[in-house]
C-alpha cells in the first residue's frame, strides 16, 4: 500500500482535532448541498472516500443509506468509528487509487475535501467511479483554484484547488454521464 508522504501522518495526528478543524474550512452547508444533489434515496449503499472523522458519513448513517468509509488514515476512521459505529457503517482502511470496494457495488460515492490530497486526480475520480452501480452518482465537494499556501504546506494537500473545467474533463474522461460543475456557495 503507498500513501502520499506525510498526508497520512499529518492526519493521523490530528484525528481528535479534526472534527473542530474542519470548522474554519467547510460547513455544514457543502454537505446539505451534497447529499440534495445526489438524489439520496433510504436503504442505498454510499461510499464515502476520504471519509476522515465520517462529516458525510454522519448525514447519510441519519438519512437511512448503509454506508462504507474509506480512508487511509488509521486514526481518522477510529475516531468515526467511536463516535458513529452502527451495524449500517463498514471502515475500511484504504487508499485513492485502489480502493478497497468492489466493482459496481456502491448506489453513491462521495469525497468531500479529499481529491486535492491525491497524487493523480484523474485516477482517483476513474477508481471512484469503477465502484458505482449502472446509475450510481459521484458527488466530489473541493475547492476552486486558491493561493493560500498554507494549505500545502500544514495540510500536506497536493492541489492547489481545481479549474472547474478540469473537473469536468475528468469526470468525462471516467465516463460519467450527466455531468455538473457548480458552486455550493460557500468556502
Ligand atoms: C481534508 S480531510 C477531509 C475529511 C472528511 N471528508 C471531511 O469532510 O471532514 C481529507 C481526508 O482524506 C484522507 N486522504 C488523503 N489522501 C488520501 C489518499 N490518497 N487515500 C485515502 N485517503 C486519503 C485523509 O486521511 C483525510 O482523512
């Protein structure tokens, strides 16, 4: 298993901080606008990649989806674990470009925060799409093209956001059909 150097390192140590941190980033507001354009639907399969400490896990445990969180951070998905375990919640230790989730298996993938933490945003988004169903819907929440440096160098991100028009060579080049590129107006 490869990991980015000091991406999970960096997570893992701020796995108890985390849920606190991610405050002054997102809110819940990217989320809301996540699962409302997904179409959720009760009793689905949801993958959540990138999951950390479960902030998309959360919604979607409460709106009835059994869902599988991958992560490659040992600590980030102990602490969703002890705060959401639920026999409709699978953690599974994993990284980007090979997740560990079979083919067409999942009704909805989502990575809030996650894809500018990648080596190769192409194969994380083709690798996320391998694991939906005929039908499935990917729903990627990031940021558009920033220059705060901070992020790459405290956070260990990779990407410096993305050009929207990127994003959506991207989710073409995976398949994907019925492709939307939008804002969720909110930082
Ligand atoms: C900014 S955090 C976002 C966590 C969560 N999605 C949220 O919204 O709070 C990014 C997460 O992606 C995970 N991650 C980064 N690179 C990864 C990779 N290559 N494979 C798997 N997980 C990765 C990190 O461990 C971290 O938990």
């Amino acid at each position: 298993m490869t990991h980015e150097p000091g991406s999970r390192e960096y997570f893992d140590r701020v796995a108890s901080r985390w849920n606190e941190m991610r405050r002054s980033f997102f809110t819940e507001e990217v989320r809301e606008e996540a699962y409302r354009v997904a179409g959720l639907a009760s009793g689905k399969t949801a993958a959540d990649i990138g999951s950390g400490t479960g902030f998309i896990t959360e919604g979607l445990l409460e709106k009835g989806l059994k869902v599988i969180a991958v992560d490659q951070s040992p600590a980030m998905l102990e602490e969703l674990r002890s705060a959401m375990g639920s026999p409709s919640l699978d953690c599974r230790q994993g990284e980007a470009e090979s997740l560990p989730i079979d083919d067409g298996s999942v009704d909805y993938a989502f990575a809030n925060m996650f894809l500018h933490h990648v080596g190769s945003p192409p194969v994380a988004i083709e690798e996320m799409v391998r694991i939906l169903k005929p039908g499935g819907v990917l729903v990627i929440t990031d940021m558009d093209e920033h220059d705060f440096d901070l992020l790459l160098t405290e956070q260990h991100d990779r990407w410096a956001g993305f050009a929207r028009d990127d994003i959506r060579e991207w989710f073409l080049g995976a398949g994907l059909l019925e492709v939307e590129v939008g804002s969720v107006g909110s930082t």
